[in-house]
C-alpha cells in the first residue's frame, strides 16, 4: 500500500480534517497521480455533509482533480511518466452494460464507482477523492489534459465543464439557440462559457443581482435577476433550452413558463431537499420536457476537454490553501465564490 494524506470530514457534523490513509499500489491497469489541483464541488459539501444520505465517514471529497503521472501499471498504454492528467466524478463501472457500451458509464446500471464515497472493489472499503497529495485510478477513467491551459482552471473543467457540456451538447445547442442558465455558480459560469463559444444566445438567471458584469463577461448577452417578476415576464416562450444549475429547491415553474414550444428544461443541480413539483399545466400548455442529466461519460469529458484546449476555456477561479477549505464550504453556500475554489494541493504537507 501507498501512503497518503489529504483532508476528509470525520462526520456530517464536523468541519474537514488533516487525515492520514492508504492507496493500492497500482494494478497492471493502474496510473498513479500526484495531485496538483482539485475544484470544490457544491456535491462535495453535499456529501460531506450527508446531505444526500449515504456518506461513509471519514469521507475526503474532490473530484475535479488535475496532476502528473507519478506511475503506471505494466499494461498501461495512453499514459507515461509525467503526463499531465485529469479525474472526474467516476473511477469505474461495470464496463459491460448497455450504458457502458455506449460510453455513458455514468449511467452504468450497476452504479458507477464515484472518486470518493465510491465502493472500492480493490480495497473493499470506499474510494477517496481529490482533496488528498496522490490518487490511483484505473486507466480508462482517466483523462489526457493539455499543457496549453492554465492548470488551476482545468480542474473545474472534470465536473463543473463535462456536468454543463454533455446536456449542451445532447439538447443540441448550435450557433443561435436561444439559452437560458439558471445560476450563477462553479456549474453556471461554465455552462455560459460553453453554450456561449457553440455560438448560442445566452440569458443568464441570477438571484445576484452584484454578478451581472461577471455574467456578461463570461459570455452572457443578457442577464435576468430572477427575483425580478417583470423581468421575467419579458422572457415568457422565448427560450429553446434552459440548463438549471441551482443547488437549492426553488420554484421550477417560473423558468418552465420562460420555455418556448417543444423547450427543454434540464436539471443538473440536486438539493438537499426537492424541489416544489412544477405545476402539469405549464408543461402541457407548450409541450414542454423537464429532464435531468448526470456529468458526461469518459469519451465525452475528452471531447469537452480538447473542445475547452481549442477554444481557450477553462473556469475563473479562486486559488485556496487546503487549510482554507471550510472557510470555502461557508462562502460557497453564500454563492460567494467567483466562480469556483480550487484547493492548491501543494498546500498540503505531511504533519
Ligand atoms: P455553486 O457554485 O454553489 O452554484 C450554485 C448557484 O445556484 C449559486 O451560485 C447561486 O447562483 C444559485 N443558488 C444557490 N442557492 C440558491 C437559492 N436558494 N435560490 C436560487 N439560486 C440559488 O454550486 P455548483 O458547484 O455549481 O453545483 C450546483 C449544483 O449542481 C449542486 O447541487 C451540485 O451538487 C450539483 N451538481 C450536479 C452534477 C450532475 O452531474 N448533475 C454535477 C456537479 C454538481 P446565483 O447567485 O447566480 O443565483
Ligand atoms: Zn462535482
């Protein structure tokens, strides 16, 4: 076994802690990483908090992780020594259902394995996450990362880029459709940037009405404060598509009704608690489809990442010391961050 260390939350009631523990030694399959950067998901304070029920305690959160190849097992054959690399939400699957064999293992009918709280089939126990000095994965899931970017701002690209590119891409969005993104977050700002460089329209919907500028910045032609009924009306039946990034229940309605005929509203934030059911009528009344979608498979989280290379994307962010991440946690549930934490992991010594 490996030694590492990294941060984890000793229980749902508890800030983060320095904590001590071990990795497999690589697997003919395997590639070791040395982390150098890991985003900070809204999820990870989800599960760190149990809030979606599940979590196993000590649990080390992260899974937008970028690094260097430290390793490889005998029979690895995309990656070497040194190779810049990146980690999303998944580090397995089954690799034989069907959506396996479409490449959607994040749709595995047996579950996929998530880089933390995952169940880990080599150590029997639960997989630990990107807020730690190294991590070992298996090859398929790992993804090639360009030297061309900032490595910093690659890190988000792992949940916050493929969560918001895959529905973008699966709903078809194109030089002119008119899109709305709800939320203004680590998943918004990236969702503008993306549906923004395929040549869409963007609206931006923000409870904030201080992240205007930003909004339009990043891609954005027009910003709505979604508090703002006026300004609402003004966009009823306008929109082809809406990708709703919101960590919080909120009223689905008010964004449902902004749908022209045949829209789409997919939902990619998951609360704590559900949202108020939207009403059957507004659905009805224009034959409109609200969906959901989890992260992107692996091919896919490549194809986002070359999209991202060619195009100069990656996500703005706040670099933070691994001491600084429960001081994150509270400003992110405050919507203070611009636009995503992402840990320095070189901040994280031995003790
Ligand atoms: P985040 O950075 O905290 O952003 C969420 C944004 O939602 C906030 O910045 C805020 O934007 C808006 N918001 C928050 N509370 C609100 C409220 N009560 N009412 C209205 N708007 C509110 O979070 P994130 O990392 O982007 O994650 C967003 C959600 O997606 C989380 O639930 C996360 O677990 C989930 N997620 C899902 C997937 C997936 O595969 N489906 C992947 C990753 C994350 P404004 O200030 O602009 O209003
Ligand atoms: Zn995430």
């Amino acid at each position: 076994m490996v030694q590492a260390i990294g941060y984890a939350a000793p229980a749902a009631d508890k800030e983060l802690e320095y904590f001590e523990f071990e990795r497999r030694e690589p697997t003919a399959h395997d590639v070791e990483i040395e982390i150098a950067f890991c985003g900070v998901c809204h999820s990870d304070l989800h599960q760190a908090r149990n809030e979606w029920g599940g979590t196993v305690f000590p649990c080390v959160p992260g899974h937008e992780i970028v690094g260097k190849v430290t390793r490889v097992g005998d029979k690895v054959t995309k990656f070497k020594v040194g190779d810049t690399v990146g980690v999303g939400c998944m580090v397995d699957s089954c690799g034989h259902c069907h959506s396996c064999h479409e490449g959607h293992e994040q749709y595995c009918d047996s579950g996929l394995v998530g880089t933390y709280n995952g169940p880990d089939k080599h150590s029997g126990g639960v997989t630990y996450g990107g807020y730690s000095n190294r991590i070992t994965v298996t090859e398929g899931f790992v993804l090639k990362v360009s030297d061309k970017l900032d490595l910093a701002g690659v890190a988000p690209l792992l949940c916050a880029g493929i969560t918001t590119y895959s529905p973008l891409r699966h709903w078809g969005v194109t030089k002119g459709t008119k899109v709305g993104v709800v939320g203004l977050g680590g998943l918004g700002h990236m969702a503008v940037k993306l549906a923004a460089a395929m040549g869409a329209e963007v609206v931006l919907f923000t409870t904030s009405a201080n992240k205007v500028e930003d909004a339009k910045r990043l891609g954005a032609q027009h910003v709505v404060i979604s508090k703002d009924p006026e300004a609402m009306a003004a966009w009823q039946n306008q929109l082809d598509f809406i990708l709703n990034t919101v960590a919080a229940p909120h009223d689905l309605d008010a964004f449902l009704s902004l749908l022209r005929l045949d829209g789409t509203m997919c939902l990619v934030g998951i609360p704590a608690e559900p949202h108020p059911s939207p009403s059957a009528y507004n659905l009805v009344a224009k034959r409109r489809s609200l969906a959901g979608s989890l992260i992107g498979g692996i091919a896919e989280t490549q194809e986002m990442l070359d999209f991202c290379a060619e195009h100069g994307i990656t996500s703005d962010i706040e670099l933070i010391a691994m001491d600084d991440i429960n001081e994150a946690y509270e400003r992110m549930l405050k919507g203070d961050v611009k636009y995503r934490f992402v840990i320095d992991l070189a901040t994280l010594k031995q003790r």
